[in-house]
C-alpha cells in the first residue's frame, strides 16, 4: 500500500488515513495496520536499517478516515501532545447523519463513559466518576432526503466523540455500524478527519492539511 503524503520533513508525517485499517497493531502478529505500512514507507524511502522511530501523538478510529499527522522524532512527539493538551490543536470533521437537526448550528456538551469490554461509548452524568467531558460544535452544510451533511469542528478529543453525541441526539452517522442500527453492511462510515491546524514542533509556523471526504460519501 502506497500512503498519501500531504507533508513531510525531518520531524512531521502527515498523510490521508483510509478508512478500515487500524491506526496501530492490535496483535503482534499483524503487520497490516496503519503505523507499521508508514515505518515501511519510511524505512524503504531513506533504506534505513533496524527499527523506524514514528510517535502516534492522536487517533482516528478504525473505520474512519482523513488527516492524520505523525512524529519522525521523539522530540516532536512530545511537542505535539504537549500541543493537543494546551489545545492548540483546530480538527475539522464532515459527517453524513441520518437525520435533520433542529438547530442549524449548535454546540453539543456531554459527558461520555466508555465500556471498555465492548468497546463502546455511551452519555452519561456528570456524576459519573469515569465520565469524561466532551465538546463539540457543528454546522449543517446541506440538508436532503431525510439526512445532513454537518461540518464539525472537536474541542475535545474522546474516543467516538462524534459518532456517540450525534447519535444520542438521534443524528447518527450514515453506516456507523456500532451506533446506527440502520448501517449497511459492508459499507464505510460517512465521518471524515477533513481538515487539522497545528503548529510545527520546531519552526512553530502554524500548518493547515485538508483532505477531501471520498466521492461515494459525498451528498449530490
């Protein structure tokens, strides 16, 4: 598999994530995920011997796809989480619901607990000793036979985010197979990382990468 490279230089990665393919190994026998087919890349691009140094500093959920950036060193590594936890970090999503929102454009708080034997994510309260906070804004682009295409810009960066507070307002995403009863088998999920402002770990010179959503997911 040949990675789609939006940036490179000595200490940023930035490529366009397919959708369905894990962002790290879940096993040591696999070799097919998202990390280990950048480190080959790498690797056979510089004909670099041993072990390649590539840091996961976010993630994407498995089945979605889009911007994505990674670490050539460990200093940048450590540089950009410092980034994502002072939230200087601007995400953009598209999504594709099953649904119309009442409110054109609103921001959506919530506190979300996951179940880690299912792996699913769930609302809960504020109570809730293992609930985390969650933030997000959206606007609707286009409304069209019973479903919306939104622009959603993450505060907060909680596993199924997205997929979880759209769903629990009865706005699931088109084919999320975890949280729309209605998903089509075999079909990707209608929820892409579009756009990802961040700023480099050395120059410090603010970086935006954007990434079109894929044409069968696209309202006509």
């Amino acid at each position: 598999m040949q990675p789609e490279i939006l940036f490179e230089d000595n200490h940023l990665l930035v490529v366009v994530k397919p959708q369905g393919i894990a962002v790290q190994k879940n096993d040591a026998a696999s070799n097919d995920d998202f990390q280990s087919i950048l480190k080959d890349y790498l690797k056979k691009k510089y004909n670099k011997p041993g072990n390649v140094f590539l840091g996961i500093v976010h993630r994407l959920d498995q089945p979605v796809g889009g911007v994505m950036v990674f670490a050539k060193t460990s200093k940048a590594a450590s540089r950009l989480s410092e980034q994502i936890r002072q939230n200087v970090w601007k995400k953009c999503y598209l999504a594709i619901v099953d649904g119309i929102p009442k409110q054109k454009k609103a921001v959506l708080e919530d506190y979300l607990v996951k179940n880690e034997a299912t792996n699913e994510v769930f609302v809960s309260k504020k109570e809730n000793p293992k609930a985390k906070f969650a933030r997000l804004s959206y606007e609707t682009l286009n409304s069209k036979d019973g479903r919306s295409l939104l622009k959603i810009t993450l505060e907060t960066g909680r596993a199924h985010q997205i997929r979880v507070q759209l769903s629990s307002r009865g706005l699931p995403i088109v084919n999320d197979h975890k949280y729309n009863k209605n998903a089509k088998i075999g079909s990707n999920i209608a929820l892409w990382a579009y756009s990802l402002e961040i700023e480099h770990p050395v120059t410090k010179e603010k970086l935006v990468f954007s990434a079109e959503m894929p044409e069968n997911h696209v309202m006509q």
